[in-house]
C-alpha cells in the first residue's frame, strides 16, 4: 500500500484521535460523531480502497459506570492492497447513538441489527432495525446482563392452530435452598487444636 501513515498524517488527522499498527493491522480509533464521514472516505479514497467490511462488534466495559461504557469496532479489508484495517470509536453514555453505514457498506445491515439486538446499541437511518438473534418480545440486551434469570412466559409453536403463542412457564423444580455452613469447620477445628 501506498504510505498510509503520511496519508493518516496528512489527510485524516481531523478524523482520529489515535493510530496504531500492529500485527500486520492498522488501528484507527475515531469519535464516533465522525465515523461515518471517514468510512466513506477510506472506501473510496484512491490510496486507500478498503471496500469490505467483514465484521462489526461491540464492547462493554463493566466496570466504567456511564461515560464510554460501549466500544464499536468496524472491520475493513482491502483487496486492492491487501491489508486490514480496524476502526475504533467510544459512545459517549448508553444514549448515545451511532450513524449507521448501510448505505456504505451492505453488509453492515445485518452486523448493525446484530450489535442492536445484544447490546443496544441504536444505529440511525438502519431501516431494518430490528430483533435478529432474540425472541420478539424480549425486552432486555443479552450482553448486557441485565436480564431476569428466570422467566415468567416462553414462547411456543401451537401446531393445532399453525401459531405462536406465550404459554406461562412451570417449574419443574423447588428453588434450592442453600446451607451456608461450612462443612470443614469441623477438620479446621481439628488440626488447630480446639
């Protein structure tokens, strides 16, 4: 590829915060109010050309309260010259929303209802938005934790009725009780000769 690092130099320095290369892969990390505008540039750029975008991923940082809790990672491949590119960009809070890029690149579609759907995480001007990996009615984020660990209602298949349905659960087993007494006190209390 062409100096990429004087065009990153040069041309992009209004778009990232920080670059890096490492193990044969450029990092790129943006605010995410910009990432739009610099993927269009990347694909299209000349020196550039990364026109496949293979993954989209998420991160949660657990132990950040609210500010920057989500990372996004876009996933660029360039055929042309042969090198891989990942962009970086942390939301603000959990309001925060990101532009999406399906218009760019096709395959974000599905990538984006993905990171939606386990995350939460909302992309505008997705027009297809919606649950890809859980149940319709499922209110919460699976990667998130924040769901009941038990729930109240499944849904279900009704042959008869060729339908889906809600069908209440029923446990098929008592809650456990637990005995928080140590069962080695007695070989503790032994060997320190009480």
């Amino acid at each position: 590829m062409y100096n990429f690092n004087l065009l990153i130099e040069k041309v992009l320095r209004a778009y990232i915060t920080d670059f890096t290369y490492v193990d044969s892969c450029y990092f790129i990390k943006t605010d995410y109010k910009l990432i739009r505008n610099l993927l269009i540039f990347l694909k299209n750029h000349s020196l550039t050309r990364f026109d496949t975008l293979y993954d989209l991923s998420a991160y949660v940082n657990a132990y950040v309260a609210d500010k920057n809790k989500f990372t996004v990672y876009y996933y660029l491949f360039s055929v042309k010259y042969n090198s891989r590119l990942i962009v970086v960009t942390q939301l603000l809070n959990e309001l925060s929303y990101v532009s999406s890029i399906s218009n760019i690149f096709k395959s974000s579609i599905w990538l984006e209802r993905e990171v939606w759907d386990m995350f939460g995480i909302f992309f505008t001007e997705n027009k297809d938005l919606r649950r890809i990996l859980t149940d319709y009615g499922f209110k919460y984020n699976p990667l998130l934790k924040e769901y009941p660990l038990k729930g109240y209602v499944e849904l279900k298949y009704c042959d008869s009725q060729a339908l889906l349905q809600y069908v209440k659960v029923d446990d098929q087993q008592q809650p456990k009780i637990y005995d928080f007494k140590n069962p080695w006190k007695f070989f503790y209390d032994f060997n320190n000769g009480e």
